[in-house]
C-alpha cells in the first residue's frame, strides 16, 4: 500500500523541483500593478519548460490511466508530491465509483469475405458471452437512420452506425456527433439489436479506433457496443452494399464495484480572501490506448504550471487559486462528484475554468457575461495580444465536463480556446501520447492562463453581480 503522506514528502526530480521563489527572483519585493505582473507572468512561461517536463514525467512515469484503477492512484500521489514542490498546499479528494476495465477486444467479417475489423471497446460497455456474439450486420449511413428503424427490425442483429464526424476548429463536430456514441447502443437495443458498433468519433483516417464512454438507457437492455476504426467502418459500408455481412464481434471487458477515484487539489491561498476561489482544472484519469498526453495530461501541466507560477509571486494575489486535477472525467463521475462535495462554498467560487483539449494554441479568451468591460477585463485584453490571442466579444457559455457541475450551481465559467482542428485525430486513440505535443504551444497555454487566474484571483470584479447586471 502506498504511503501518501510519506510520498507529499517526496523530492521530485531535479527538472520540476526548482525553487518556486526562483521564478520571479529578479521582480524583487516591491508589489507591481496587477497588468504588470500578469504580463510577467505570461513572459516567464513561454520560456519555462517546467509543464513540459511535468507532461513528459507523467506520460512516461504513469503512462494511461483509466478512472478508479491503481494506475490512476499512482498518478493522484505523483501530481500531490509535484504540487506540493511547487509551492502549493496540497490535499486529495476521493470518492466512489464503478471502476471498467478493457478485457479481449476482437472482431472479423465472416462473411462474404472473412476479414479482420479493428475495433475497442466503449467505456461502460457490457461483455458478449465467452465465444463472442456472431450475426448479420445491419449498417446505417447515419445515427438518424438507425433512429428510423422500427422495433423489432434489428432482432438478433449487429446494428452499425457509419456516419462521419465533422471537423472543426471548436469541437462543434464532436458535439453533433456524440450521441452516436452516448445513446446509440440502447437505441439499437430497443430495436432488438445484440450487439452495437459505430464509426469512431474521430477525424483521421488512421486504422485506429477511437474509445469513450456510452450511457446505457433504463428502459432498453445493455448490449455490447463498440467504436471501428474509420477504414474498418468505410469496408463495412462497401461490403453491405453488395449484399448480407455476417460479422463476429468478442468483448470482454470487466466492471469492479466499490472502487473508488482521487482528485488532487493544490491551493495558493490569497492574502486579503482566502476564502474567495478562483478555481482552474484538468483531469487526471484518461482512457487507457495511449497515454493521455493531449487528453488531459496537457490540461493537468497547464494548470500545475499556472499554480507554481502564482505561488511563486512576492506576493500572493487577493483572492485564493485552486488547481483541481479532477478524477474520473472519462467515465462521467468527476462533475458530479466534485460539485456534490463542495456545495456548500460554491457561492464562494468566483470563477472557474478547466483546459480539456490538447495543447494546440489558445486564440481567444471568453469570459462571463459583462466582466469584458470590467477593469479585469480590460487589463487580459492587454496581456492577450503578446501571446496571439484575444479577448472574445462572446460571453463563456461552458466551462468544460469538470466543473459542469458548478457551473449549474451558479458559478460563473471562463473558458480558453483553442485550435483544435487535429485535435479529434488522435483524441481517446493509442496515437496519444507525449510527441504529439509542440512544447511552444504548451507553454503559450500556461502563459495566458497564468494571467487570467491571475487577474481573476487579484481583482475585486464579482462576477456574478456583474453577469446579472449585463444580463438586464
């Protein structure tokens, strides 16, 4: 069993335990204005390397790590014991939840033309019997095709969803298509189906799967169900257009109850209101292909570097900068359960933003409604532009899955974006992992999120008053 208290107490490697009170040795003691120091603050990181390093020491020290397993409490002590070097004080959360784990994933056309598909399991899904399920493979052009189909019309068959996901610079692609993934296995159970597969949510061509996580309705049995590779589904759809495809598909992934997940919390507390939040998160679990490089060990370096710039200031800023690295995102109990815990001082969150989409550049900054025009405001849009990016006309709408449920419970959300135009390439795929990541552009991440938590943290801005003066 690992001892956590004794692992707090660890000292990291050499690359990420310099001295946080280095960072800004050369400001010295006086107080700058608070546009000041945020611009110092994003200089310094575009030429620190030490998110790079946290990133590279995760992927490769930890590797995967899927929700509730030991690899992801590995991961919780690791990212605790860094946070901690870097200045902040550190404690863990943890919480309940059905742990899942991958077992035997194989599929093949039986006939006309015997042949293997490559597919992976979606999170959540239920095991086929030992010896696989076989059947006729009924393929769907589109989601809304399948949603056509009457009950009954796919009894004792393998439904096939081959509909493509759009690319796009913000993930609206993503969004349109993920109840492909989400709901699509009890929609084809309510028809008779036994089996589910889908075209991964994915843009590339690459003869790699895509994973994520299905919803199984109440009302409708749980099949087994499953993402293909994006050439596996375009020969699936070729084959049936010439006539009935017999498909043989094994699945024998397990679920552990009573497992629990962690979620490791690193606080810089503020000198005039320290019970006032500004919060930023990542999550720390991922799926288990690759090694959660871009989704979300990116999101956990940016916002761990962002905590040891700030706490490495002269002076701490007003208000208290929480750095959240959320457990259990991949498998939908992270918003829930963060939210469920802290209730009670959600009024007390100011502000809270999560980065969850790789490390490609941040090109513009929303913020909650009204708070542009605030003195807060006004001093990011002047700090935005050194970093090529700006301060958005539009208001921030979502935060992000982590803090979903704080944004429900009224706190205001800021959020980041970024381009994200290759990012569904290789997102929950074996292809992610630590080269995918421009050092550059990781560190452009950190610096303008370094200055908004900064600015939010050092301003008098309440923004929710201000959204709801705006919103008159």
């Amino acid at each position: 069993m690992i001892d956590r208290a004794a692992l707090l107490r660890l000292v990291v490697p050499t690359a990420l335990a310099i001295s946080p009170a280095s960072v800004f040795a050369t400001h010295g003691a006086k107080a700058e204005p608070p546009a000041a120091t945020a611009a110092a603050l994003s200089q310094k990181a575009v030429s620190d390397d030490w998110s790079y390093k946290f990133l590279e020491s995760l992927t490769g020290e930890i590797g995967p790590r899927l929700a509730g397993t030991e690899a992801e409490a590995r991961a919780a002590d690791w990212a605790a014991a860094r946070l901690k070097a870097a200045g902040m004080d550190v404690h863990l959360e943890t919480f309940p939840m059905t742990a899942w784990e991958r077992g035997v994933e194989t599929a093949a056309v039986v006939k006309p033309a015997p042949q293997r598909l490559i597919l992976t399991a979606l999170g959540g899904s239920v095991a086929t019997p030992p010896e696989g399920i076989e059947a006729e493979a009924v393929v769907f052009p589109t989601y809304a095709a399948l949603l056509s189909a009457p009950p009954g019309s796919l009894t004792g068959k393998i439904a096939v969803v081959t509909e493509r996901m759009v690319r796009t610079m913000n993930g609206e692609g993503y969004g349109a298509a993920f109840p492909i993934r989400r709901k699509g296995a009890s929609e084809a159970a309510r028809r008779g189906a036994v089996a589910y597969l889908h075209r991964s949510l994915g843009t590339d061509t690459h003869r790699l799967p895509h994973t994520g996580a299905l919803t199984y309705a109440q009302d409708a049995p749980r099949i087994p169900a499953a993402a293909l590779a994006g050439p596996d589904a375009d020969q699936l759809e070729r084959l049936a257009a010439l006539g009935p495809v017999t498909v043989h598909v094994t699945l024998t992934p397990t679920e552990r109850q009573n497992a629990q997940s962690v979620t490791v919390v690193g606080e810089i507390k503020g000198r005039e209101k320290p019970n006032e939040v500004v919060l930023i998160g990542a999550h720390l679990d991922s799926w288990d292909l690759g090694t959660g490089a871009i989704d979300d060990g990116a999101g956990d370096a940016i916002v761990a570097g962002v905590g040891r710039l700030i706490a490495a200031l002269p002076q701490h800023p007003r208000r208290t900068v929480r750095v959240v690295l959320f457990g259990a995102e991949e498998l939908d109990y992270s918003g829930a359960a963060y939210a469920k815990a802290h209730t009670a001082e959600a009024g007390k969150i100011m502000v809270a933003g999560e980065t969850d989409f790789g490390a490609r550049r941040i090109y513009a900054v929303e913020l909650p409604l009204g708070a542009a025009e605030t003195p807060f405001g006004r001093a990011l849009a002047d700090t935005l532009p050194a970093q090529g990016a700006l301060l958005s006309r539009e208001p921030a709408r979502h935060g992000g899955s982590d803090i979903e449920g704080l944004r429900l419970a009224g706190v205001p959300v800021v959020s980041l974006s970024q381009n994200g135009l290759d990012y569904f390439d290789i997102h929950h795929t074996a292809d992610d992992t630590f080269d995918k990541v421009d050092p550059a552009e990781l560190a452009q991440n950190v610096a303008i999120w370094a200055a908004t938590a900064y600015l939010a943290a050092e301003t008098d801005v309440d923004f929710r008053a201000i959204a709801k003066e705006a919103a008159r």
